[in-house]
C-alpha cells in the first residue's frame, strides 16, 4: 500500500514530510519545490484559499502587497517589480521553487506573507463573537470530514478519535512543567490516528499533508517522531530515495534525527508520531455576527492549535504495555506535581505525608 500510493511523491511531498516529522520552520528554508500550479492549488486548499474564487486571489494579492511594503519599508529591501507586483501571486510559489536571484525574493516575499496571513487570522480568532467549543467543533468536522475521505479512498486507518482536554488535564500539565503556561497548551483539542501497519504511516502523512495540514504552519518545536527515522524511510520507499539529493538543507530537521524525542512522564518503550498544527479554519455565517469591514481586512480564516497522534496497531498495543501505560504516565506526572506543589521534594521520592513548615499540623489526603 505504501508504495503504491507514494509512487508519484514530488520532491514538494517529501520535503513537507520531513518538515512535518521534524517541527522545523519554513522561515529558515532556502527554497520551496513545487514542481506546478496543480502543486501550489493543493498546497493553498489546504490553507483554505479556493484560487478559483475572485476574491480569495484578491486577499493573497493584499498579502503580497502588505508584505512588500513591510520589507521595503523596515528592513530596506527593494523588491523587483516582477515579484512585487507584476506576476500572479499564484506564480510566486513556483518563482520561489527556481533557481536564481529573483527566487531569493520570492522566497522572501512568501516568508513575509506567511507570518502576515497567519498573524492576521490569530487577531480575527480574538475579535469574532465564538466560543472555544464553536471553534473546537469546527476544526472536529473539518478534519473528520478529510479522515473519512482517506479512509474511503482506501487508507487503512484502524482507528481514529478525537478529543478535548479536560480542564482538570490543563492544570496538572500546567504544575507539572516550568515552562508551561496557559497560553501553549497546543494539545486541547486532539485526534489519533492509527494505521494497520508500519509500512501504511508514510503514505497516511503523506495524504493529510495533501488534503489537510499546511506544512507551513506546524508548530516548529513541537513535532515527535519516535517511528519513522526519515532518512532511513526515504531509503526505502523508491518514490521518496529519487529526491534524495536534491533535499535542501534543514538543520533543525537533520538535528532531530539524532534527538530521542520523548515526554519526560512517557514510558521508556513508548513510541509515537506527535505534531501540532495551527489549523486553518474558514468562517461563515455559521459562528455568528459577521465582523466590520475594518476585520474583514484580516481575512476570512482563522487558526486554531491543533494536535495529532499518528502510530500503527503494533506501536499503539506496545504503548498501553506496563511503564508505557497511560496509567503509569499519569502517575509520574501526578508525582511531579505533588513534589512542586509541596515545596520541592524531588520527583523520585516516594509519595505521602508532607509536614509543611507553616502548618504542622498539615496531613497530606488523596482526595486531591
């Protein structure tokens, strides 16, 4: 399956996967590597932008424009006239996928445009009167609705589940990790997929790329692939192994290939394919008053973090065995906070009674 599937994979495919598995950042690419318009359509589907609607073309044309005045304007570039304003915006995808000086701009101009697009529809989140569960509920039906189209076009997907994280999941995350606060808590909303085999993970990345997630806005940092090492997949698949050297070059994502990437509260077994996505959603009438025309400068997209869990059957099993359990990772989480809410006690300490030194008569209860 997996090969058949990733028989036509485009050097655009695999440059997306190895980002996806990764968490590195397209600000640092040297190029993009679309080989097509039909690649760039697709790419920009994904984002929610319908290149045969008028004015979908017009908001990227604003982007580009707003771009070009930022970088002319603050940091001193002066952008050629063709890639500034003359070709179709469209076209600026596959400038940047070329050789040569006026690629560099066209990357430039795109990596600009990206942060705006994206900047723009974060303040739009904040502004539209809807709740987080409108919100949630919008990017559930979206992706359940992409999951069941790779499902029937004949994807083995064993199994797929979604939820939200519970507020009481959100506050022990939170106590647990120093770093942690409200704000980047990208796991609320949550969907696991599982394949039947090893071999049919590739080719299931592969299709949420095409259909689902924009590469370009997974989260940088926070991708987890414990599964798939990406060099030795690209030796094996055929369709992937042609563009091997012709990858650019990604630190970041080199890097990860020698990074045990693993939560500190997971079992020393536990395997998975974790990332997390900024999850382009298009409003409509449907989430409730519609903004002035000074928010609708912003666009018609908004973003909502978004995480998912990717494994086969074999891994999944693996990882509900003994230390790999989700009973005995929320154990040691539970331990954590327990010894940073009673004033420092060190995580492998057993659990019980604490005297606390202002109350002595304190005793320490279970039902916390």
């Amino acid at each position: 399956m997996t090969h058949n599937a990733l028989s036509q994979a485009s050097l655009a495919d695999v440059e997306a996967l190895r980002l996806l598995l990764a968490g590195s950042s397209v600000i640092d690419w040297q190029r993009l590597s679309f080989a097509d318009l039909t690649e760039v359509d697709r790419f920009l589907k994904t984002h929610e932008f319908d290149v045969h609607k008028p004015e979908v073309l017009a908001r990227l044309e604003a982007l580009r424009e707003d771009a070009v005045e930022y970088l002319t304007r603050s940091l001193g570039y002066r952008i050629p006239a063709e890639v500034a304003h003359e070709m179709p915006v469209r076209e600026l995808f596959l400038l940047a996928s070329s050789r040569g000086r006026r690629q560099a701009y066209a990357c430039i101009v795109l990596k600009a445009m990206h942060v705006m697009h994206h900047l723009a529809g974060r303040e739009l989140l904040f502004v539209l009167p809807v709740s987080d569960d409108e919100v949630f509920a919008l990017v559930e039906r979206k992706v359940v609705d992409t999951v069941e189209q790779i499902r029937a076009a004949g994807y083995p997907i064993v199994e797929f589940a979604w939820s939200r994280k519970e507020h009481d999941s959100i506050v022990t995350k939170l106590l647990a990790k120093r770093q942690s606060i409200a704000a980047n808590v990208f796991d609320k909303l949550r969907f696991r997929l599982v394949t039947r085999t090893l071999n049919d993970l590739p080719a299931v990345l592969n299709e949420l790329l095409q259909r689902l997630v924009p590469f370009n806005y997974v989260i940088p940092g926070e991708s987890v692939n414990g599964i798939l090492p990406f060099r030795r997949m690209v030796e094996s698949i055929p369709s992937f192994a042609r563009w091997a050297d012709k990858l650019q070059k990604d630190d970041a994502a080199e890097g990860q290939e020698h990074l045990s990437a693993q939560n500190e509260f997971s079992g020393p077994g536990y395997r998975i394919i974790n990332f997390v996505v900024d999850m382009p959603v298009r409003f409509g009438e449907d989430m409730g008053a519609v903004p002035t025309t000074g928010e609708l400068d912003k666009g018609h997209v908004i973003f909502v973090l978004t995480e998912f869990q990717v494994m086969d059957a074999e891994t999944a099993k693996r990882n509900e065995e003994g230390e790999n359990s989700h009973f005995a990772y929320k154990e040691r989480q539970y331990t954590r906070v327990k010894a940073r809410l009673e004033g420092g006690r060190k995580p492998d300490e057993p659990t019980g009674p604490v005297t606390l030194p202002d109350d002595p008569d304190y005793v320490d209860s279970d039902e916390d």
